[in-house]
C-alpha cells in the first residue's frame, strides 16, 4: 500500500490518496477527501492496471474525469505519485518524509 496526502491551501480541502495492489495484480484506488468534486472524481476511479500506471494514457487524468476538478488540482498528480510508489518505481524510504510544496 502506498499513500499520499494532499493539502490544497487554496481551496482549503485535503486528500489522502492510497493505492493497493490486489492478488489478481489491479490496483484499488481510494481517495479520502473533504471536496464533494473529488469524491465524485473518487467514485469514477476505483481500480487501476498495471498498463493504465506504466501508460502514456492514464485514467487519473483522462477527460471525462478531469471536467469534474479544476486544472490547479493536485490530487490526479497524487494518485500516479502513489501507483508509482505502489509498483516500485519510487522506492517508499526515498519519499517516505519529503515535503514537495506549490506556491503561488
């Protein structure tokens, strides 16, 4: 299981995106979040594959669900931050305590 939190100062809302690899090798996405927009964006994401993470294509920003989250929204960004982690592509003690910030 992977994790990764994010705090949006400018809308106020936080999410906590976790990704878990099942036994038939999917990935179960979930997203705990105060934004009604993102738990409807949750709720159209709930598995991904392998191919979908290791992708040029992948449904964490694919249109249908990216109309319902504006373009500033770092929790698409989140979600492949955590496959990734999930897969081994970024190992967990590498960004276990990293602070990676935006600021305007």
């Amino acid at each position: 299981m992977a994790a990764v939190n994010v705090d949006m100062g400018f809308c106020g809302n936080t999410h906590k995106v976790t990704v878990s690899r099942r036994d038939d090798g999917e990935f179960d996405v979930i997203i705990d979040t105060t934004c009604g927009n993102i738990r409807a964006y949750a709720m159209l994401l709930r598995k991904m594959s392998i191919n979908d993470i290791m992708g040029s294509s992948s449904p964490a920003f694919s249109s249908d669900k990216m109309k319902l989250i504006t373009p500033g929204c770092l929790v698409p960004s989140a979600v492949m931050t955590a496959a990734w982690m999930e897969v081994g592509m970024i190992p967990h003690d590498r960004i276990k305590d990293a602070v990676n910030s935006v600021t305007f």
